[in-house]
C-alpha cells in the first residue's frame, strides 16, 4: 500500500530533523556538521598552473595541510580527511568517491588560478622593401616601407581570489549524486522510514530535489563568506561565481561543496604571496572564519556571526 504524502512531505519540509510523527521519534540524528573533506587540486602528473617557480599542486597541498591541522585545532570535534597528503595523482572520480566513502559534510577543494600573459609589440622603425609588378618587358621594380615591431609578453596582471559552486543548471548531476550515496544525508531512523520507498518514485525525486537544493543554498552560503574573509584581510575578491561549464568534482559529491581559487599563480606578486608562509597561514585563516561562521548559521538558522 503507498504510503501517505502527509508522512513523505513532513520529513522533506522539515529538513529531515524529525522529532515526532505519529509517535515516531528518531534515535539518532545526524550533527550538522562533523566531517569535512579537503581537497588539494591536481598533484603528480598534474601540475595544473604554473608561475614562474612553482605549481599550483604544490600550493594547493601545502595550504591543504596547514589547513586540517589549523582546522582540527580550532574545531577539535570536528574530523578532517584530506583526499591527499602527498605529491599523488587523483582524477576527478577518485576525490569524489574518497568524500562520498568518508561521508563528509563538506567539500572544499583548494585550487590556484592562472592568466595568460599579456601580449605587447612597439614599433622600432621600418625596413625598405623591395618588389615587383608586372611581366617581361612590363616587369616593375618597386620599393616599400614596411614597419618593424619588437614583441614580447609581460605577467598578466589578474589577481584576487574566486569560490565557486557548482552550476545551477548541473542540478540533474547533484541529484544522482545524492541518490547514489543518500546514507551520507538520513539519519539511520530516517533512512529506515524511507527505505521502502522506490528510489525512481515521485516522493523519493521531491526528497533528492529538496535536499539537492538545500545543499545548494549552503554552498552558496559559505562561498560568499570564504570571499567576504577574504576581503576582510585586504585580498581582492573576484566574488562567489557559478562556472557555466559546471565544475565536476563538485556536482559528484553528495554533500555541500566550494572550491576556492586562492589566487593567480601567474601573477609574480600573487606568486609570492601563496608560496610564504604568512600568506598561507592568512589564507587557511580566511577558510577556517568561514567556515566558523558557517558552522554557527548550521546550528542557529536566521541568525549571523563575524570573527574577527
């Protein structure tokens, strides 16, 4: 017999905190926020950008692991996986499976962005050159100025940091993420009430689509405080920005998910700056107020907190 609409809506409307139906009182409900994934982009093979010295896999795991254990140091209750530790190639598929495994409440990759160099030309005088026209008896003999230019190219100026969330319209990929690994998400009583739902049934889609959503909102959330600590500190902000071509590791994941582009690795100044120590500990330090802030909006909805 199907189940009653009420008993479905009741748990996707209240976010899945069900305390009472029908007599029915969870045993245990899932902490808001208990395990976060870490990211270190590219590694091995994959050396992703490039500045003038270093790589952005040396960047990114360098402040990766400053950053999970700055993070368990501030938030001892909270456990940290990093999806690596060493110079190790992972594709896509693989950081994905390691935070859906851990079961992680959050993703946050750590990346470093990079700019193509400027391109510039300066007129240094002119060469004559000669040619002709005509055949035979008619053949011409001409000559002509021709500009002579000297080119090189400079650092390109960009710089600032970027967080990004997945793609709104890569919803679809998100959704199958969360049916595939939709134990990371239910408390076990929850999971036990639904369970013989069919997944492909309508009640079971309006549970993915909502907490799809939910995660959504959360990612948003927190990609615009990572930038608002940024900003804090006197970084420049590119903003929190959705890319059009949807970012994959972050619709794979069924958990909220941002990566952060720390800054420009291409850019000499910017270079430096993620490389020493005192811009990595800032760096981690704008990530774990962030994520502070972030923590305390999960546990007190419709208020707001800074960290100074």
């Amino acid at each position: 017999m199907r189940k009653q609409p009420l008993i479905i809506f009741t748990i996707l409307i209240g976010i899945l905190q069900v305390t009472s139906l029908s007599g029915f009182k969870p045993p245990y409900q899932k902490a808001k926020l208990k395990k976060i994934i870490i990211d270190a982009g590219h590694g091995g093979h994959d050396g992703g950008a490039a500045g003038r010295y270093s790589k952005e896999k040396e960047v990114s795991l360098a402040v990766a692991l400053k950053l999970g254990k700055q993070l368990q140091e501030a938030m001892p209750d909270v456990e940290v996986v990093l999806t690596r530790t060493t110079d190790v190639y992972q594709s896509p598929p693989t950081k994905a499976n390691i935070a859906n495994f851990n079961k992680g409440d959050l993703f946050i990759s750590l990346h470093c962005n990079s700019a193509p160099a400027q391109r510039h030309s300066e007129l240094t005088g002119y060469k004559t050159e000669t040619y002709y026209t005509g055949k035979g008896k008619k053949k011409k003999k001409h000559t002509r100025k021709v500009p002579q230019y000297r080119t090189w190219t400079s650092p390109n100026p960009a710089k600032g940091t970027e967080t990004y969330i997945w793609g709104a319209h890569k919803t679809d990929m998100k959704e199958k993420a969360m049916r595939e690994n939709e134990s990371l998400y239910l408390d076990s009583a929850t999971a036990n009430f639904v369970k013989d739902f069919d997944p492909n049934s309508p009640d079971r889609m309006i549970l993915y689509s909502l907490k799809t959503q939910q995660y959504f909102n959360r990612s948003a959330n927190l990609a615009l405080t990572v930038e608002e600590e940024f900003k804090r500190v006197g970084r420049i902000s590119r903003q929190a920005q959705q890319r059009q071509v949807g970012i994959w590791v972050l619709q794979a994941v069924a958990m909220p998910s941002i990566l952060v582009e720390l800054g420009f690795i291409s850019n000499p100044q910017e270079e430096d700056y993620l490389n020493s120590e005192n811009g990595q500990h800032e760096m981690v330090g704008c990530i774990i107020g962030a994520l502070k802030r972030y923590r305390y909006s999960l546990e007190n909805p419709g208020e707001s907190v800074s960290y100074k």
